[in-house]
C-alpha cells in the first residue's frame, strides 16, 4: 500500500481566478544555457556508463555557472572581446576498479556540443570558455545509489506538478517556441516572456535578443521588431480567443538609439549570468500561481534523484489525471532519503473535477510510482524536457 492522498478542495481552478502570472526564459537565456548544458551532461554521462558497465553510475552534474562576457555589437556586425565563462560542477563516478573514466573530456564536449546545436550565432571555438571541475561523489549517497532493486532515493526531497496548462501558460510557453522555431534570423534565442491574466484580458512582455548581423541599422531594427508583432497577431488566436496585448523590448528607446542587440541571440555576452536551477521548472514555465519545488531538475541523475524524478513524475501523474478528466490536478510527492523511490512518504493529490474520479486518480498515481523507473528510461532517451 502507497501512502496516496486525494483531496477535491472547494477552490476555484486557476483560469476561474482573476489574475494569473506565467514566465518562461528561452532557450538562450543565460539561466536556461545551464539547464541544457547540465542535462546533456548528466545524459551523456548515463550513456557512457550504459556502455561500459550496462548501467547508469552515480553522478549530479546540477552545478554549472555562467559567467557573462562581454560584447560590442553594431548594426551589420559586431564581436565579442570578453568569452562567456562556463564552469561544470557536480559530482561523477570517475572511476571503476581500475579503470579511470574520462568524465572531464564527456562533459567539456558535451557542453560544448549542447551550445553548437542550440545557439546558432554563438561561435563556440571563441565565444566561450569552458572549465570542469567534476569530482567523485561522496561514499554515503554512492552508497544509497548502488544498492539493489528500486532504486533508494537519495535526499528527502519533494516534487510538484500540475495539468492541464491554463490557456495563458499555453501562450506563453508556445510563444517563445513560435518565435525560435520560426526561422526569423534577426531573432535570437534568448527570448523571455512574462504573461499576466487579469480577467479575460492577457498581456505579453516580451524580451526578444535581436542578431546584430542581421541589422542594418536602426529603421530596419525598428521595422523587424514590427514584423515580429504582425507575425505574432496572426500566431496569437492560434492558441487563444482571448484579448491578448503584446509588448516586445519595451525598454528600447529609438530616440537614444538603445536597443536590445547583440552579437550572439544571447545576453550572456554583455555580463548576464546564470545558473542551474534559477529558471523554468521542469514543465518549462515559472509558475508562481501554482505548486512549484525549487529544486533544479536538469543535471541531477535520473536513477535516484528525486529533485529530478519526483517532479518528472508529478507532472506525468497530473497531465494523465487531466486527461482522465479532471478539471485540474495538482500533485505532490515527498521521499525520504533511503527509502524506495516507488514509496514516497506521500503522494498528495488535489483535484478540481468530479469525485468519481477518485478510484482513477488512485489507479493512475499508483501505476506511475510502480513503474517510476520509466522516468529514467525517458531521461536517457531525452523524451523528457526539464526546463
């Protein structure tokens, strides 16, 4: 028996109540630069532990800093004369029997092929710096991860998730990807959105890095950032019938000439920093409106992490009871350290919906705590994001 419970409060469900604030940090926002680098680490790590001894060893690549550089970008062009600075932390099996494994060199190229592939302006041979500073973890959480059977967790920790996403957390988690994947050079990747609710009415604040190649001069910035608002108009009813007012480098003042440009799509070139952790949580978005942990999910290990697979698995368990039917689903679980993965100390579910529902919202938190170690099956495929 599994420690499950259900609970139908008298709350309104979030999209009933009158305010709502929704933020994502894109792909290239210096916070969400840490989150990919510390999770393709962490995968490829598992990888290379599959390979050589048939199964995942203990590791948590979840400290990975960013320094920012520093950049001088001009209309037609531009260079960064100060790298960004990347320093990879954690901790790593490093070492089996006699075999030393080469954990640095797997993390530095993991790093650096992360970036290739997700910062098309970033030129990785001179924009950045990377240091690794990975060491062996240490003897009692080693310990909890290499014992037999499902696997122990390693910290007394807590996950939280929620389904379904309310139409302004659809907004602005699509937004940000319309506007990366849309294949408008002269935007980069770091593009944050903030989203407020009030009532029927939603406001978008967009932060959009425009690429300084791509620029001619001002009159053409000024007219891509128009056709960024056209282009949005027509994606926004897309997603929602709602009024929705867009705002976009609201702190762009033509008459000074200061806009938002940079050299690279990302404002890690010009001092901003980041941080594992710091951002979106692990259904991509920052939800202060809603149950949220604080814990990074990206970098930790997917064998025993509950930082990591608690908040996985939360979110898994809420979206299914979402589709079941409830009206919303907000799900929390709590382990103890040493203690099987598939037992937390408690699942705790409260649901907005019907209460027939119960007996379902049961069989569904219990099938995902039984079969918890399909978390780590996705995570090592990478069919799961974590920010």
């Amino acid at each position: 028996m599994r420690n499950i419970v259900i609970e139908f409060p008298k709350n309104k469900c979030l999209e009933k109540q009158a305010v709502e604030l929704v933020e994502r940090k894109g792909l290239g926002h210096p916070d969400s630069i840490c989150d990919g680098i510390a999770e393709s680490v962490s995968r490829a790590l598992s990888k290379e532990y599959v390979k050589r001894y048939g199964r995942i060893l203990h590791h948590n690549t979840d400290q990975v800093e960013l320094v920012g550089g520093q950049a001088e970008p001009v209309f037609g062009g531009g260079e960064v004369t100060r790298p960004i600075y990347f320093l990879l932390s954690g901790r790593a099996t490093t070492w089996v029997d006699k075999e030393t494994i080469p954990v640095g060199d797997i993390a530095t190229n993991a790093a650096r092929d992360y970036l290739k592939e997700s910062i098309r302006n970033l030129d990785v041979d001179s924009h950045v710096e990377i240091e690794q500073r990975l060491g062996q973890g240490s003897a009692d959480l080693r310990g909890v991860f290499a014992r037999e059977g499902i696997p122990r967790a390693n910290d007394t920790s807590f996950g939280a998730g929620f389904a379904p996403l309310s139409t302004t957390e659809r907004l602005v988690f699509e937004t940000e990807r319309f506007l990366i994947n849309s294949g408008i050079k002269e935007v980069g990747e770091d593009v944050k959105i903030m989203g407020l609710r009030l009532k029927d009415e939603i406001t978008l604040t967009i932060a959009c890095a425009m690429v300084s190649r791509y620029l001619d001069d001002l009159d053409h910035y000024q007219s891509s950032i128009e056709e960024l608002h056209s282009k949005l108009e027509n994606f926004v009813p897309k997603i929602t019938d709602k009024d929705v007012n867009l705002h976009i480098n609201t702190a762009d003042d033509y008459d000074k000439g200061i806009v938002y440009l940079t050299v690279t799509g990302t404002s890690a070139e010009q001092g901003d920093d980041g941080s594992v952790g710091r951002g979106n949580r692990a259904n991509g978005l920052i939800t202060p409106y809603r149950p949220m942990s604080l814990e990074a999910t990206s970098g930790k290990n997917p064998v025993n992490h509950v930082g990591k697979i608690y908040n996985l698995l939360a979110k898994k368990i809420a979206e299914d009871i979402a589709e079941a039917g409830a009206e919303q689903a907000h799900v929390k679980l709590l382990s103890q350290i040493g203690k099987p993965i598939d037992q937390p100390l408690i699942a705790s579910v409260h649901i907005i919906g019907d209460q027939k529902l119960e007996k379902e919202v049961r069989r569904i938190t219990n099938y995902w705590l039984e079969n918890v170690t399909k978390i780590t099956e996705m995570c090592l495929k990478g069919e799961v994001t974590t920010f």
